[in-house]
C-alpha cells in the first residue's frame, strides 16, 4: 500500500487524482489533499507518505524553490515528484539536487501512474 500526498493549488487536479485512484487502486492506495503549503505541512507533521506530488507553482509562490525547503525538512523518507503543466517550456533547475525524484507533467501523471509510479517501492537512485 502506497500512500500519498498531493499539494496543489488547483482542485480540479485533487477531483482528478482522486477519482483515478480510487477507480484504479481502491483503498490500496490513500491519498491526501493539500491545497497550499500549510497544509501540507501540517498533514506531514500528523503522518509519513510513500509519495509526494507537489505543484512546481504552488500559489502565492512562484515556483517549487520556494516551498521544496519546507516540504524537504518534514518529508522523511517521502519520494517528491515535482508536478507542472508545462516541463518542457519552463527552466525547474537542478531540481534533483533538492531531493526531487523526478518532474512529471500535470496532463500525464495519471499516465505516470499508469506506467508503474506508485508501485515503485524504493527511490530509483537505490
């Protein structure tokens, strides 16, 4: 059972990743909302998380350089996936460096999924 954590600022993408995994995995696969930095914080305070999908822009920030530091400090053993809407079109950076498994992007995470994302059960690094 891998459990997981999306931080995102869009509810539509919630409504989304909600609704696949549940059709898809049923209740092997818990999965928490988090709609702002804050709450993502406070829910990784009350419990640990397999996976961590969090939104490159995450409002009122500007980019995940600006809340990766928080989310790194509290995420334990937590594979982060930086999530963004446009991979190719944007300059992330040297992400990995801050811990970032990978980028996914938003239209193909479902796809991700699909492929064998939550299955993974260790860091692909290891």
């Amino acid at each position: 059972m891998q459990t997981i954590l999306l931080v995102d600022d869009d509810p539509h993408q919630h409504e989304l990743l909600s609704f696949y995994l549940d059709e898809n995995f049923g209740p092997d696969c818990p999965f928490v909302s988090a709609y702002a930095l804050d709450e993502a914080l406070a829910e990784l305070h009350i419990q640990s998380f397999d996976i961590i999908l969090l939104d490159n822009r995450l409002r009122p920030h500007h980019s995940y350089t600006e809340t990766i530091g928080a989310i790194g400090e509290v995420s334990g053993d937590s594979r982060i996936y930086l999530i963004s809407a446009a991979r190719e079109c944007e300059r992330l950076g040297d992400y990995r460096a801050h811990g970032i498994v990978d980028v996914i992007d938003k239209f193909e995470l479902r796809q991700a999924i699909s492929d064998g994302l939550i299955g993974r059960a260790r860091h692909p690094s290891q």
